[in-house]
C-alpha cells in the first residue's frame, strides 16, 4: 500500500476541476510533515498532504475561478510577476532566492526560454523535445531554503477529435501549499499558456483553439495551521450549489479586487512589446 495518496482530478474548467480537487484532498489525503522554512522551526505540520496530478480540459474556459478560493488575490499582479519581473529586484536585494520570470527568461536567449519553446512548436508542433527549466545545477541543490516549487514546464500540440490544434501544457511542481500557492501558480500558468497559444496563433498560423493544462505536484499539502479554514471551506462545497460559487474572469467582485486590469494585460504587453518583434525579424 502506497505511504503517500495519489489524487487524480479532471474538469472542464478550472473552477471545477478545483472543486473536486479540494474535496478529494481532503477526503484522501494523509497527516503529515515537511520540512520547515519558518526562522528556527524545523518541521510543519501539515494536515493533507498528497501527490497530484490536476487536469483542466480547457484552461481560458470560464469559469476560471470559484469563492471556494482562500483570499482571491491579485492574480493579474501575479501574471506581471512571471511575464514582466516586477519582482525580480527582490533577487537582486537578496531578499528572494529566485523568480519564476528570472528562470524563464534568461539572457542567453532573446526572448527566454519561452521564446525559444514558440520557435520550436511554431516549427515542429509534434516534438516532444519543447520545455522550460527552472531548476539549476548545482545552485539549488546546495541551498539550504528558498528553493523553486516549479521544475519544469512542457509543452505539445494535439489534434483533437475535430481535428482541432490543442496546446497541452504539463507543469511539474515538487512541492506547494493547496491552500494559497496552489491557485497563484495556476493563475501565472494560464498567464504562460495564454502567451504562447497568441504567438502561435499569430506567427506561425497554428489555430490553436484550446488549451489543456495538466499540473503534476509531488508534495500538495495543506498546513496544520490552515486545517481549521479547510475545512470551512469543504464545507461550503458540500452545503452549496457548485454554480453558486463559480466566478468569471469578469466578475465586477473580482473588478473591483482587480482595480478594473484584465486578467491577462501583461500577457499583451510582453507579446506586444517583447515577443511580436522577435518573431516579425
């Protein structure tokens, strides 16, 4: 019998495929321990703790969020922090070991390593050769803490039974937080998706009509000290109507937590400012 549950979820949208994820995590998931990042702890508690793998059949469909969500933060904010590197200074003052934009868009390539995973698919959609790295040999291995959640991302395009392009995305994460991290990260990946479907779409003429997101998660936990607002939360599902908790993009709750941005202005911006021109050369 396997010492750690595999939890197996699908859904159409990311709201219901988010549903069923917190319901299954904390029907099947296990008591735990992690090791700790807090200032002189040495271990959490954790109150679920599974591996995962989470599908969303297709991922820009609305609706993409859901009130079941703890805190509902600024998930344009979050796009900016991956596409843009509004964050990236904090690396520079020390203060973060990393980034996600400053894993992905390296100097070496124009463009990063997004740009280079365009002109592969743009080229060869088939491949199975087209991914982004985050991890790095040998400096995260040596940190003692702060290292990247997020390893890999790889990317492939399908023919669906229309015979329709579809861009599948699998993410690999060794380890994150269900209760907070989880829906941040889906957020900055749809940000990812979305950019390289548009480029596709308008430079190498690929038509792509959807996305399918698969995230895999070595370690999804939930931690002791959020065991109490989990469970609240479980509850709300099964007492509520699932539509009833559904949120669109355009919500005017989520307008006006957003400040009236897009979901994905920073996903027009890089591609308008950054990417159009490498791929008009």
């Amino acid at each position: 019998m396997s010492v750690l549950p595999y939890i197996n979820v699908e859904g159409k949208t990311f709201a219901e495929a988010y549903h069923k994820l917190l319901l299954a995590v904390y029907e099947e998931g296990i008591t735990s321990e992690k090791e700790s990042y807090a200032f002189q702890t040495e271990k959490d508690v954790l109150f679920r703790e599974c591996e995962s793998r989470f599908e969303v059949l297709d991922f820009l469909e609305e609706p993409m969020f859901s009130r079941a969500m703890p805190g509902l933060p600024d998930f344009p904010q979050y796009i900016e922090d991956i596409l843009l590197g509004t964050k990236d200074y904090l690396v520079a003052k020390g203060i973060y070991t990393y980034t996600y934009h400053e894993r992905i868009f390296v100097p070496e390539i124009e463009g990063g390593q997004l740009a280079e995973a365009i002109r592969k698919l743009g080229k060869h959609p088939y491949s199975n050769r087209v991914q982004v790295v985050i991890w790095r040999v040998p400096k995260d291995n040596l940190m003692e803490s702060g290292q990247p959640c997020l390893q890999r991302i790889w990317f492939k395009i399908f023919k669906d039974e229309k015979e329709n392009n579809v861009l599948r995305l699998h993410v690999y994460f060794r380890s994150r937080d269900l209760g907070y991290a989880f829906n941040e990260n889906v957020v900055g990946m749809k940000g990812v998706a979305k950019l390289v479907m548009d480029c596709l779409n308008d430079h190498y003429g690929l038509n792509i009509e959807r996305i399918n997101y698969v995230d895999h998660c070595d370690s999804l936990h939930i931690y002791g000290k959020d065991a109490k607002e989990f469970e609240r939360t479980v509850n709300l599902l099964r007492k509520r109507k699932e539509e009833e908790l559904f949120l669109e993009s355009t919500d005017p709750f989520l307008q006006r937590l957003w400040k009236g941005r897009n979901l994905f202005d920073a996903v027009e911006k890089v591609k308008e400012e950054i990417f159009d021109p490498i791929f008009k050369k």
